[in-house]
C-alpha cells in the first residue's frame, strides 16, 4: 500500500510538472537570441526601446519574439508587429528609417519592402538606385523620400507622400505622386485616385514637417 502510495505521489509529480511547462512554454515569447542567424544579406536593424513583441518569419520557420534593440533583420525575413508599440528599423548599409505601426506585416528583401497589411512610415534619406515597395497590386518607385504606407483588409491601399516625389506603377501605367499628394488605390485592376493630403489624414504629417512644409501642402487644397 505505501509503494503504491509512493508511486502515485511521483507520477502526479512528474504530470504537473508537464502540465507547467507545457502551458508556461507556449505563453512566453522567446528571447531575440534563440532565433538562428539567417543566411541572407542583412537589411535592417531594430532601433525601438521599450521592447516590443513581433512574429519573425525566417526559413520557413515562424518565431514569436520580444524584439532588442539591435536585433538584426536579413532579406526574406517576414515581420508581424504584434505588439501596441511602433518598431523603428533602421538601414544596415542605407539611410533607411521604417516605422511598422502595430499590426503591420511586412517582407523584406534586398532593395525591397512588401507591405503586406497595416500602416508603415517609410524615411528615404539616400537611396542608391531605385528601392521599390510592393503593396497588392502596384510598385512604389523610391529615390529619397518621406511616405506613410497603409493597406487595408479589403486589399485597397493609401499612400500619403510627405516629402519628395515617387513613381506608382500598376497594370503597366506608371503615375506620379508629388509631396503633399495621396494616392487611393482600389482592389487590384481598380484605377488610381491621387488626392491632397489632409492634415487630419496624417497626425504624424503635422508632428514630422516643418511649418514650411505644412504652408507647402496647405496651400494645394
């Protein structure tokens, strides 16, 4: 009777002890250090203090992270901030300053950015080249400028150009977005809407900008 007794107490022992584990290690975001290094170009590397919590997709393999800073991203890595904190990247080798609003899902590339879904606040100081942003159905030609970026569930995307000038090109027509201009774009195969930019649109575009560059864009309603 006290062997069984015995037994019981430690196999309900080692049960819990599962049980513990099991719960406490699916809860907890993984520290930036237990994902592997990839094996591509580095791109861009995380700025954000306080730390703030995003999905990594890397080779295929997804990584629930808490984000440090100088946390490195490579080309071909997926980012889902899942956090209520914006995460500030910066450019590696470019003076590049992207901004993912919470929710925004992005790939990177080389000399690429698909934004797949959220709001995105991209700073082109130097750009060598062309770097080009992908959102459904259309390409952002890029060569130093200031834009907010937002795509839709329905797949319909903003574009708001704070400063400079890029191209948009969709269905084999390129068209051009001037500073303080917006562009609509529908659903793929929908035709392209360019707007003035609102202030009310865009707090970021009175709390970023000069008072000569909201006098600039003002002036154009």
């Amino acid at each position: 009777m006290f062997l069984r007794f015995r037994f019981f107490s430690v196999g309900l022992v080692f049960f819990l002890m599962f049980l513990v584990t099991d719960f406490t290690g699916c809860s907890s975001a993984q520290n930036s250090k237990s994902i592997p290094p990839g094996k591509t170009e580095k791109v861009f590397v995380v700025d954000s203090t306080p730390k703030a919590l995003a999905e990594i997709t890397r080779a295929q393999e997804k990584y629930k992270i808490e984000l440090e800073k100088s946390f490195i991203i490579f080309a071909n890595d997926e980012m889902l901030n899942v956090s209520t904190e914006t995460v500030k990247l910066v450019g590696v080798v470019d003076s590049y300053t992207f901004y993912l609003k919470p929710e925004a899902n992005v790939a990177f590339g080389e000399q690429t950015l698909a934004i797949i879904k959220g709001s995105t606040r991209l700073e082109f100081r130097k750009v060598k080249d062309c770097y080009k942003v992908k959102i459904p159905g259309a390409i952002l030609a890029i060569r130093g400028t200031t834009l907010e970026v937002k795509v839709n569930p329905d797949n319909s995307s903003e574009v708001s150009l704070l400063e400079g000038k890029i191209e948009i090109t969709r269905d084999s027509k390129t068209d051009s977005l001037k500073e303080g201009e917006k562009a609509l774009l529908g659903p793929e195969g929908a035709s392209i809407k360019i707007v003035p930019i609102s202030p009310s649109d865009t707090p970021d575009f009175i709390n970023n900008n000069s008072p000569e560059q909201l006098k600039k864009s003002i002036q154009k309603f």
